[in-house]
C-alpha cells in the first residue's frame, strides 16, 4: 500500500455525504426513537439536530418517556 499524496488528502480518499444518506441515517434515527417509546408525532415535530442528541442518550429518552406516561397517570 502506498503512503503518497493520493492518500494523505482526505477529499480525495473520503466521499463526500449524499442527500440521500442523510435522510436515511435521519429516518433510521427516527425510528430508533420511536422504538424507545416516544410517540411518532412528537418525533415527527422535532428537529434533526435534536433527534441526534436524543438517539446518543437512550436512558434519557426512557426517562423522558416514563415521566410523560405517569403524569398522564394522574
């Protein structure tokens, strides 16, 4: 393997991200959250960047979750 100049520049080694592999990560993401329990319109609403923080963090979504579901309890 070689150790040139082709390899040391990321823009030509690394492909660039597409439209489509963006909006597939997002769609899997979104689904990821909604398997840990939020509803699908609240996920819906929400923006990618906060979706991304959110699937980072399931125990804080699960927490999240369950504190919605005992206050519609009482």
């Amino acid at each position: 393997m070689g150790t040139g100049r082709t390899l040391r520049k990321e823009s030509h080694v690394r492909p660039c991200k597409t439209p489509a592999g963006k909006a597939r990560k997002s769609k899997a993401q979104r689904a990821r959250l909604v398997k840990f329990g939020m509803s699908a319109e609240e996920v819906a609403a929400m923006g990618a960047e906060d979706v991304r923080v959110l699937v980072q963090r399931p125990t804080l979504v699960k927490k999240l979750v369950a504190k919605k579901a005992a206050k519609k309890a009482v």
